[in-house]
C-alpha cells in the first residue's frame, strides 16, 4: 500500500538526531541464522530506525547505529530468542534535543 | 564510585523518578538517583502534553522557570478519512486562566530542569550510568544495584525502579512480565519548527496560546493507534503511534505512516514550510490495568510506566508517573521516619495510598477499554471514520437530491457496512467498556 510513500528514506530522518556510537560495541545483535523467523523478518519492515534488512543470502541483518533504543525489536522477538538486547553503555547510543 | 550506602536509590530521571527523588530529597532522606542518559531527558519522548495538577502537587510554583511552552486553549479531535476529516474543536477563553490547566511541553528540556529541582533538594545524581541487575540478599530482599560503573555497587534501605516502559531491570529481575506486543504502542515522531507568528496565525492563536489536535482513522491503515499535532512557542510536535502486535501483523513502516499523517490535506497546510529537527520513537504501555504488574515487594517499589501506569483513552502518562514517584517516596519517607524496614508487608502501604488517589480508579474504571479497541481495530478505525466521513460529504453536498432521500442514503449506507445489530453491538460494548 502507499506507495507515494514507499520513497521515504528513514537514513534522511536520522540525520537530524545525535548520536554517540560505541564503536565495536553494538547493543543489539542477532543470533546467526540460516533461515530468518516471522519475527525477524518482520522487523526489516517495523523498526522505525530502518536498523534491520536482509542480505543477499536471505538472512537478517541489525546495524543499530541509528537505533533510537524503543525495545521494539525486543518485545517482537521475546518469544523466537532472535536477538540479544541491551541498553547501550551509560553515555552512548541517542540523544534527544527535544524528545 | 559514590558514598556506597544511601536511605533510597531511584533508578531513572523521567517524571516518575524525578517526582520521587525530589520528594524523598526535600524530607532529608540521602539519596541517590541514577540516569543512564547524558543528561535527564537524553532518551525520553513525550508528545508532550503536561498536566499541571501532578507537578503542582511537588512543586507548586513551578510556572515561575519550568520550560513551558504553549498553554492549551483549543483542543481538536478528528477522524481522518483518505481526503477528509469530520471533527470537533473545543476552544475557550476560560483556558486562559492564571494558572492553566495543561501546558505544551518539550521532554529533553523539562526533564532537565526537574532534575535540576532534584539536584537542588539534595539527591546525589548521576548520569551516564546504567542499572545492570538489582542486589539481593541470601533472603532475596533487594538491598541495591549493579552500575555499569567501575566498582558499580551501591547499597540502599530500598530501590525504586523509575525505568519506564522498556524496564529491563524490573523484568531481567523476574518481578514483572516481558510486555507483550499488543500491550504497548509504538510512536514515532518529529520536531517541526516553524516561527513563531506563523504558528499563531495558522492556528489563530496570541501570546502563549496553544492548540492541540488527536487525529484517529484510516490513517493508521485499520491498526489499534492514534495520531496528534501539538503547537509549541516555534515548534510543532507531530506523531503516531499503533499496537505493536499491529505493527508486526501487517508489517507496516512508523515512518511510513508518520509521512502519510503528514501529507493528509488536513494536516500537511499546518506543516507546510516547516523545519524538521528531530525524529524519535518510544513505546507506550497501552495494557491498561490488567497490565498493571506487582508494584513492590521486598526492599523495592516500581512507579511510572515501569508501573505500566497510562491511561491511554485520556492519554495522560506522565501525571500518572509523577503520582506515583511522589506516592512511593511518601511511603518511604513515613517507614524511614518510623524506622520501620523495607518489607514487602510494610511497603504494601504504596499500593494502599494509591488506591485513594486518581491514578488506580481511572486505571480501574477503562480496565476493559484495551481489549476493545483492539478487538475491534477494523471497525472502529477503519470503518467508521469512513462512513462518517461519507455521511457528512452526502449530508453537506447540495446537488438536487431531496434531503430525505439523503437521509435514508446515509442510513442505508451505515447499514449496508455494518448491520444495525452490529453497530448498537459496538456502541453498547464501547458504553460497557467505558463504565
Ligand atoms: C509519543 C508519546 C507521546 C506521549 N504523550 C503524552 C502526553 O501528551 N501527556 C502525558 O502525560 N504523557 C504522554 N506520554 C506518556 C509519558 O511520556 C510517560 O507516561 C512518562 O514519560 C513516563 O515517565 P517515567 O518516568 O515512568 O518513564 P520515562 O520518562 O521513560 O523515564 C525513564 C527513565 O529511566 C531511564 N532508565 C531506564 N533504564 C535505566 C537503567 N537501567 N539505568 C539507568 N537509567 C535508566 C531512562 O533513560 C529514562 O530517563 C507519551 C508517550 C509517548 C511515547
Ligand atoms: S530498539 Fe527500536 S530503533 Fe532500536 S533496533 Fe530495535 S526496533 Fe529498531
């Protein structure tokens, strides 16, 4: 459905917000997989941050860079295990202006 | 890392937090508040809408250098269809009282200076700093927390947990539940800023004034969820938010929905030259009552939306949270004057105050609200808004169609959607809910 809206670029979005990185210290990870869940694959789709997508070999992929921390993906895959989540180290990970 | 025994530790510095330490402060107890953000407010989302009464309960002056936006004078609520939208407006000038009612809000900024309140009754806060897992004794009675801090242990006589909705301390705890999908909501949303008599004029406003707007319909694409505009001194917060078991089902992008909320006739006029700024999202606990997890046991206490404390009919959250901060800290505060432990028997008094206050009857009175709407997301945000919308359009319309032939089209049209016994079902089943 909306595709007028299909074009929307998340990337754009999270642009305007700071964030700090842990480098080499990713709060969000998925267990390896040969064949994704509903679950997982659905998150491609509803994480507000764009964080997962598929890669050629047909598996999930997180990227949390731009994650803004909501605990969606956590509470979506409660049930499968699929990812490990953890707040990011006190200090790191987004910082609203506004909120 | 700090002094390492304190009377109370609060973990979190949004309103329930903040409302706690700050009350557990000023009556002279030595505490300590831990944020695991750089400064108070860095992780939190609101839409925001603050209502006077619960903070004025803590801090009564407090128009006098809170950063308050925009006084709310005129409250809108439409229901969308794809190209219209049938509402109600309420506007009075009674609003513009000496010490209004609610306030627009932005969160990072009034989280800041409530912490600062805090800081300023004499609670120890740091930031930076995150709960990783509560202390226990052999006998299981919660005696502190474990910080990501170096040397990271602290001891207190009691724990409050303030963490809010995504409260993984709580949970990996084992003293409430994983939340389930189709109890919380998922919001996204954007800073829209705009100068400030363009603001005015778009929504004929003056001085301080402030218009908000709760939009629901066939912009959530038939999903559990609502949709608003809130004006600011020279921003606009726009958003939406679903069921995040919704969300999932139909496999829809926040984003997506956000730019089709955005780009509705009725909406994207008010937008229209605007700035972005900024783009969150936060869950909301949406469960209602029936969510409501055990609130205390043995050397600890939950408050806040950790509590699952929203009423999502009414969409107040954070007086909710600070009730329940000042409500736990009194209780605390009577059992440490009284030198009495911090037993699950004795903090039972929590559950007990609360009980008499707004914040457990409004959330008992809507305990069946949840269930509904989301047993009947289709009709209610799908169906109807449509209907309505098309009744309208036939009722407006002059064409040189007789009104009583409008009239039965329009009743016929209800009909033929929904059956008649259908839709007394639904009203009665929504009256029911209400009760
Ligand atoms: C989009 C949206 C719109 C809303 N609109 C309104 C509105 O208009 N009016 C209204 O009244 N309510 C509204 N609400 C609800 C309201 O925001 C919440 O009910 C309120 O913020 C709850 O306060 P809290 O203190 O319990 O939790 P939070 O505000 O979430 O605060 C929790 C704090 O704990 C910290 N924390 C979490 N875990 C740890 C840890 N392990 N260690 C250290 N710190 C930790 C977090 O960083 C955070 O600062 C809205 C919510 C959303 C998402
Ligand atoms: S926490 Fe939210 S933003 Fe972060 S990866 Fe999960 S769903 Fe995406």
């Amino acid at each position: 459905m909306s595709t007028e809206t299909d074009a929307v670029k998340v990337e754009e979005k999270l642009y305007y917000n700071r964030y700090v990185v842990d480098a080499g210290r990713p709060h969000v990870k998925i267990r390896p997989h040969e064949v994704p869940s509903q679950a997982l694959l659905a998150l491609t789709k509803i994480c507000p941050a764009g964080c997962y997508a598929l890669n050629d070999k047909g598996q999930v992929e997180v990227t949390p860079d731009g994650c803004m921390e909501c605990g969606t993906c956590r509470i979506v895959c409660a049930d499968t295990h699929d990812i490990e989540w953890n707040y990011p180290r006190g200090g790191f990970g987004v910082l609203f202006k506004f909120g | 890392m700090v002094e390492q025994r304190f009377d109370a530790i609060v973990v979190g510095a949004g309103p329930s937090g903040n409302a706690a330490a700050y009350t557990l402060a000023k009556e002279g107890l030595n505490v300590l508040q831990l944020e695991r953000g750089e400064y108070a407010g860095s992780k939190n989302v609101q839409g925001a809408i603050l209502y006077s009464d619960a903070l004025e309960k803590l801090i009564p002056n407090f128009r006098e250098d809170a950063p308050l936006e925009r006084h709310v004078i005129e409250q809108r609520l439409w229901m969308l269809d794809d190209a219209s939208y049938t509402g109600m407006h309420y506007r009075s000038e009674e609003f513009n009282e000496e010490k209004p009612n609610r306030y627009t809000i932005i969160r990072a900024q009034f989280d800041k200076w409530f912490s600062q309140k805090v800081r300023d009754a004499g609670a120890t806060v740091l930031y930076e700093t995150t709960v990783k897992e509560l202390i226990r004794n052999t006998s299981g009675k919660v005696i502190g927390v474990q910080t990501d801090r170096e040397d990271g242990a602290v001891m207190a006589d009691v724990v409050i947990l303030a963490e809010g909705v995504n409260g993984l301390v709580g949970q990996r705890s084992g003293l409430r539940d994983e939340l389930k999908p189709d109890t919380v909501a998922l919001a996204v949303k954007e800073m829209h800023f705009l100068p400030r008599d363009v603001i005015e004029s778009r929504f004929n406003l003056k001085g301080d004034e402030g218009v908000v707007i709760e939009a629901m319909g066939s912009v959530t694409l038939g999903m559990t969820g609502t949709a608003f505009l809130y004006t600011n001194e020279e921003s606009i917060s726009v958003g939406i938010g679903c069921l995040v078991s919704d969300f999932t089902e139909k496999r829809e992008a926040p984003y997506e929905l956000l730019e089709r909320f955005k780009s509705h006739p009725a909406i994207a006029p008010l937008l229209a030259g605007s700035e972005v700024k900024e783009y969150a999202a936060h869950l909301i606990p949406e469960g209602g009552y029936n969510a409501i997890p055990s609130l205390f046991g043995d050397g600890w206490l939950m408050v806040g939306d950790a509590g699952h404390f929203v009423n999502a009919v009414h969409r107040e959250g954070s007086n909710l949270a600070m009730t329940t901060g000042r409500v736990a800290a009194e209780t605390v505060v009577r059992l440490h004057r009284m030198r009495k432990e911090m037993t699950k028997t004795n903090l039972a008094e929590y559950q007990e105050r609360l009980e008499k206050t707004f914040v457990l009857k409004d959330m008992r009175k809507y305990r069946k609200i949840p269930a509904f709407l989301h047993g009947n997301k289709e009709t209610l945000f799908g169906l109807y808004p449509r209907l309505l919308s098309k009744a309208a359009q036939t009722w407006f319309r002059v064409d040189g169609l007789d009104k009583k032939a409008k009239e039965k089209a329009i009743v016929s049209s209800f009909r033929q959607a929904r059956t008649l016994r259908g839709m007394i079902g639904d009203a009665f089943k929504l009256a029911r809910a209400w009760r």
